[in-house]
C-alpha cells in the first residue's frame, strides 16, 4: 500500500468510532425525549446527523475500495471497530478492562502483519 492509500485507510477507520460515538449520544438524546416512537425518532437531530455521518463514511469506503484492495483496506476497518471501546470509556465513562485493551494490542499486531506481508 502506498502512504497515501494508508492515510485514506486509516481515515476510515477513525471514522467509523467517531460515528458510533454520535449513535450512543442519540441514544442518549432518546432516553429524554418524550412522545410517541415516531415523533421521538424524527425530533432526534443527534440520530439524523449520524446517519448522515455514516452516508459520508460508506461514500468514502467505496472512494477507498476504488483504489485499495479490500483484503488490504478492511484490517484498517477492524481496527478502527476496536477504538470503539476506548470512546466509550473516554465519553460515556463506559468500563473498559485490561482485557479489552490487551485485545486491541492484538488486533494492532495483526494490522502490522498484514500490512507488511508483501504485494
């Protein structure tokens, strides 16, 4: 992979904690509304505005897998689905145990084994 086709990868997967973190707040934002199901979901400006992130983040993954294998872009999605915890703790005041962090070390490594296999 060239630096700037890791650049994009590694994008996307900063991307993808980002929009989740935006799901938990309208979550939240869910929790305190009050009226009927429907009158909750469309007055929820915090769930429009993820789903409008996660448009722009599937735009952008297909913008990535035009120029970058998936079996090479994926790992980099993986790894930014295991940040997802670490934002949950940092934001939400979520647990997050020695575990979960050892499990990240691991899933990194294996980004760096494949990344370095060669083309």
């Amino acid at each position: 992979m060239t630096p700037r086709e890791m650049l994009l990868c590694a994008g996307f997967s900063l991307a993808l904690p980002v929009g989740q973190a935006m799901f938990k707040w309208a979550a939240v934002h869910h929790g305190r509304q009050s009226g009927t199901l429907v009158a909750k979901l469309a007055g929820n400006w915090p769930l429009m505005t993820a789903l409008a992130w996660y448009g722009l983040t599937a735009i952008f993954w297909f913008y990535i897998l035009t120029r970058v294998p998936l079996s090479k872009a994926y790992p980099f999605a993986l790894a930014g689905t295991g940040l997802i915890p670490v934002v949950a703790w940092l934001l939400f005041k979520e647990p997050l145990g020695w575990r979960m962090a050892a499990g990240y070390v691991l899933m990194l490594a294996g980004l760096a084994v494949i990344q370095s296999q060669s083309a």
